[in-house]
C-alpha cells in the first residue's frame, strides 16, 4: 500500500542543455526499427528506446531521467512520454513504449502485471524497501510507535499527515493510531508540501516532530529524520520496485537487459538523486539535476557497467 501521489514537489521545466562523458560501452546499433517492433535478434541493442514515466512518482522520475542520459550519450534516441501509471502500462504492453522504471510489486501495481502479464517483461527490481513510514527527527526520544503513544506530549501531541485521499492516510487513521492507541495525538491531514514544510520548520528550530512518510522519499536526504519502529506491523511491508519491458524487449536490446537487470540504487543514492531533481532550485530540470548527481556519483556508470558485465 503506498501514498497517493498528489500534490507532490512541481517539477522543473526550463530547458537546459547537458554533456557528460560516461564512458559506457553499450553496443547501440544502426537499426532503424521502433519501439515494440519485434523480430529476431541480430546480437546488437535497437537504435531507438522509449520510455513511459508515471506521472506525480517521484522515484520513477528521477530514475527515468538518469536513465535518459545515460543512453543518449550512447548514441541511443531516446523518446520519453509521461502519463498516469495505468496509461504507462497499457502503452508498454501495447508497445508504445520499451521501458517503465517504476513497477511496485508485490501489492501496488499488481493487477497491472496481472493484466498484462504475458505482454510485458520484469527486467529486474532496483529498489527493495519501498514502503510506508512514520518518521521523527533522529535525535527525538521515541524509537517505536509504541513509545510515541506515551511520549506524544514530546512531539507536542501532534502526527502531522498528508492528503485525506492518500493511502498512508487511510492505514494511518484505520490502522496505525488504534493499534498503538494514538487517538489522543492530534492528527493533522492537509497535504504533503503542508507536511514537508512543517517537517522542515521543525528540524530547523531543533524541535521533535513526527509526520507521516514514504520510502523512497527526498526527506530521508535533506532533513534528519528516521522511522519509528512498527512491531505490529500495521503500516505494511516493503515492496520492490521492478523494472519492466515490452514483451519482445529481451530479444531487441540483449545488451541493455544486462544493464537494467544490475541496476540498483540504495537509499542514499536515490534520496540523493530524488533531492537534487525536486528540491534544489539550482538545477532548473531534471537533465541538469541528473548531470549533477552523476558528477557527484562519478563512478556509478563504471560501477554499473561492471556489475552487468558489459
């Protein structure tokens, strides 16, 4: 079960020009064939890849950008169209596009991969710890959310929540405050910038705060916050994000399904790389903040390239 995903961060659309020298060896061959166009392999990866990226997810946009340039300083001509989750798939097992990067398995997205199962490729997961939160400050008192029941008037008796729509919303209200008997903390529900600007205030002037919160999720980089303890288990358990393809993908790109299929990023990675494309007002899109991050990671394309083999 994961938040709604509304309201979120703007992203940045002022255009700005990119280069970086990545140095990975991708063989991109000269065929002319488009997205879902099937046929035998020759050996070589197609020219041309498209990639859906789902609008208002966070981690599926930052990870389709840094993807972007990656394959476009390989001579790749990469093609990237936005849409709402759903459409996203339909379009991939339809053949509109090649890749989607941002699968949550094994609840969220799982009527998707059931639907279109037999026309769609699981290329690999990339992130194992997706999941819903309750985060505090690192250095406030409580370590579970049994200790947030009897240390409430520390956080000044107040869990502060995001959209009433959003699924942590929901298990929050259902789940979490009568399990661990919080009925008596005031639990605000407005929206995540309300939220992420409450959570910055308070961080800032040193004071405890409990919110509730996502992995994966830009807070977790730039304020010091952790998650409480769930013994109960009532906020769920992680997922996986999946990379998926089309049907044919493996047939037409053998050497990016090497690729895809070692790629990972751990929490300070994608944290990292999620605050500098949706928080930091120096980048102005997300090319730039993806440029960024990847002189900042200089070894990540070697890295990558070494644990896939090519």
């Amino acid at each position: 079960m994961t938040p709604a995903r509304t309201s979120r961060t703007a992203r940045r659309t002022a255009a700005v020009a990119a280069a970086a020298v990545l140095g990975l060896g991708l063989s991109a061959c000269a065929s002319e064939s488009g997205s879902g166009s099937g046929g035998a392999s020759t050996g070589e990866d197609e020219s041309s890849v498209s990639i859906g990226i789902p609008s208002g997810w966070d981690e599926g946009i930052a990870v389709s950008h840094l993807w972007k340039a990656i394959l476009e300083q390989e001579g790749y001509d990469v093609e990237t169209q936005t849409g709402e989750i759903g459409v996203v798939f339909t379009g991939l097992a339809g053949g509109d596009f090649d890749l989607l990067f941002d699968a949550w398995l094994p609840i969220t997205h799982e009527e998707y991969v059931a639907k279109y199962g037999d026309d769609i490729t699981d290329l690999g997961t990339w992130y194992d710890d997706a999941k819903l939160t309750i985060a505090v400050n690192e250095d406030s008192p409580a370590q579970s959310l049994e200790d947030l029941a009897s240390m409430a008037d520390e956080y000044g008796n107040k869990l502060v929540g995001i959209e009433a729509g959003a699924g942590l919303t929901k298990v929050t209200q259902d789940a979490v405050i009568p399990t661990y008997g919080l009925e008596g903390m005031d639990y605000t529900i407005s929206s995540t910038p309300a939220m992420l600007a409450e959570l910055k205030g308070a961080t800032e002037a040193g004071e405890n705060i409990a919110v509730t919160l996502w992995r994966p999720h830009w807070a977790y980089d730039e304020f010091p916050v952790r998650d409480l303890e769930d013994p109960e288990g009532t906020l769920g358990d992680a997922e996986s994000i999946h990379t998926y393809g089309a049907g044919d993908f493996e047939e037409r790109y053998p050497t990016l399904t090497k690729l895809v299929g070692a790629f990972t990023l751990d929490d300070e990675q994608l944290f990292s790389l999620e605050n500098m494309m949706f928080n930091y007002d120096e980048h102005a899109d997300e090319d730039a903040a993806v440029q960024a991050w990847l002189e900042e990671n200089p070894t990540f394309v070697d890295d990558l390239k070494e644990a896939a083999g090519v």
